[in-house]
C-alpha cells in the first residue's frame, strides 16, 4: 500500500484487520512508512501492528530523507528503490 494518512481511518483498519483475522494471522501487508518529512513519525497505516512498513531508498541503497526515523528497539529495517529508478522505456512508435 502506498497511500498514508497522519491518522488512523477506521475503514481501512477494520478491512486490514478483516484480513488478518479471516487468515488466522497469516497474512502480509506492507506499505509506505511515510513520505513527509524525517520530523514526522510513521502514519497509518504504517503504524498499525500488522503491518511491514517499507522505507525508501535510493540506487545506491541510502535511505532517503523523507523516510521517519528508525526506531531504537527494531533492528531490521525494510526499504525499497524509491527515486530515481533507472529504466527502459518501450515506445510502440519503435524510435
């Protein structure tokens, strides 16, 4: 999921915890951990205890400085090319 929200909405909590009951705690989620600013804490749903929360890297594997703050007690932190991705473009114009 890479939407995210400084508080928590209520709809999709009951549909993550939906999921999460319904697969007997068996289940995934992973999503943006924030995007804003270094000064902002993680937001929902990022925050929410089943959740993986993703932060965003670059190529070099840095991470960027929108991402919040790391956590003292965790010791893993998950990211992800965030920026700046090389690519290829296809055009169907064949140029």
């Amino acid at each position: 999921m890479s939407f995210r929200y400084r508080k928590d909405k209520l709809d999709i909590k009951k549909v993550i915890l939906s999921g999460v009951l319904s697969r007997n705690k068996k289940i995934l989620y992973f999503t943006a951990a924030a995007n804003f600013s270094i000064k902002e804490p993680k937001m929902f749903p990022a925050q929410f205890t089943s959740i993986i929360f993703i932060r965003d890297s670059n190529v070099n594997s840095f991470f960027l400085d929108f991402n919040p703050p790391p956590r003292e007690d965790k010791t893993i932190v998950y990211s992800m090319l965030g920026v700046n991705i090389p690519g290829v473009l296809i055009r169907l114009d064949g140029k």
